[in-house]
C-alpha cells in the first residue's frame, strides 16, 4: 500500500500563517499527519532529528507524534498554508519529509483546498482536492527527489543558531564546505544581501525583541545578541530602525 494513497484519508483541517517575524510555536505534535507548505519566506523547524529551514515552494510532512517546534525567519517572514490529514498508513517512526514543488502543483492543490474548506468545511470538493494533493504526494516521495541543503541553506541555519557569538565569513564559509568568495555570491544571489550583512539584521532583530519584551540594561542587549561593543551597536540600531536603542525602546514600548 502506498504511504499516501488517499484513499482512506480524512481532512481534519486547513489554514495559514501569514508574515510575521516574531511568528513561533513550541515543540508540539499532532495525532494526524500535518502538510505545511511554504508559499514565500523561510523559517526554522526543529525536531529531535534534525533542523529543517524550508524555503518558498517546499512542503514539510510531519508524520503522527513527531514533536516539531516552528519559528520564522526575522528577515525573510514565512507565509504557509497548513493541512492536517488522518490517514491509516503506519509511517516510518520519527521520520520527516522535505519534498519540492519546482511545478507549483502541490502548492495549487494546497489553495483550493484552503480555500474550498474555509468557505464550506470539509466538501466533497475539498475531499477531492485532498485525494489529488496526496497522490501528487505520493508520486513525488517515488521519484525520491530530496531537497539538499545547499551552503546559503548552512550559513542561514549557522547565523541564528550562533548570531550571539563572534562570526565571521571564514565560519560561515567553512560550515558550508566552499568558499568565501563563493559563499558570498551565492549569498548575495539567493537573498540580495551579504552574510555579514544578513548577521547584522538577525543580531538588530534579537535586539528589538529584547529591547521591547525585557528591561535588560542596552549594554547587556549589545553583548547578548553578539556585538562586542555597545556603541557600534547603538550605532547599527539608529542606521536599521531610525532611532538609538534607547528610543526605539521608548517609543514601541508607549501604551
């Protein structure tokens, strides 16, 4: 029997996360098989296997009982669309799935169901539409096409793993087993922006967070998220936002 034969499959719901930096979710599983696929953006997930970072047009299966924790890029937002199908099929235990779309189609069938279920519920159109979209599942786990992370895929995972330690591009570059030079173009054609510069955004996007959800003193908020010197990090923080670390705490903090 195949792992996603449709079947027997029942719809159990369906929905959207729209752009939010600040958007995450603690470790938590589900008794049904979840489908999220990634419309734009990018985001971490991480399971006690492995740390995941879709990119737009991938789609992420979690099997039934896998703890999986969410949270989204600062800089580049994630915007999915989320499915959770019951299905009688024993999966693999623990195992997850990173399966591409380069065709859009399991990103079309993902629409029309979120569409169909959000006017109607669970339709026989919205039946139709799931049977399809795990077909289309199924044929691509056949083809046994995986998605590699590439060296720009390492460096993103380094940086926000490790943004609140000295990095440099050497770091970076080795991580990702190629060079500087050649991380840094690809960087720069992947995301329009230098990895010492994509460090710098995650660090101030640390930063606004603590400025605004603690009453920790701006030096200590320098050193935490990885500036060795507060006075650069004032400097940066009045360049990215318009306002000195102490304004911006000010101003977002009123009411």
């Amino acid at each position: 029997m195949a792992l996603f034969s449709g079947e027997s499959a029942k719809l159990v719901g369906a929905g959207r996360v729209d752009p939010d930096p600040k958007w995450q979710i603690s470790s938590h599983s589900h008794s049904f098989w979840e489908f999220i696929y990634f419309l734009r953006g990018t985001g971490r997930i991480d399971t006690p296997q492995a740390t995941i970072r879709p990119q737009q047009y991938h789609l992420i299966v979690y099997p039934p009982d896998l703890p999986h924790a969410e949270i989204s890029d600062p800089i580049e937002p994630e915007q999915t669309i989320f499915l959770g199908i019951e299905m009688p099929e024993t999966p693999p235990i623990g195992a997850h799935m990173l399966l591409p779309d380069p065709a859009g189609e399991l990103g079309w069938l993902c629409q029309r169901i979120l569409t169909e279920y959000t006017a109607s519920g669970v339709t026989p159109l919205a039946r139709a539409y799931t049977t399809a979209f795990l077909h289309l599942v199924q044929r691509v786990v056949e083809q046994g096409v995986t998605i590699k992370h590439d060296a720009v895929d390492i460096a993103v995972q380094f940086i926000h793993t490790n943004y609140s330690k000295p990095i440099g591009l050497d770091e970076l570059a080795k991580a990702g087993c190629v060079s500087k030079t050649h991380l840094s173009h690809c960087f720069h054609s992947r995301l329009g922006t230098s990895p010492l510069r994509y460090l710098q955004q995650v660090r101030i996007e640390a930063a606004k967070r603590l400025l605004l959800t603690t009453t920790t003193p701006i030096n200590q908020i320098a050193y935490e998220v990885g500036f060795g010197d507060p006075l650069y990090f004032s400097r940066v923080m009045k360049s990215s936002t318009g306002h000195s670390p102490t304004s911006y705490r000010r101003k977002n903090s009123a009411g």
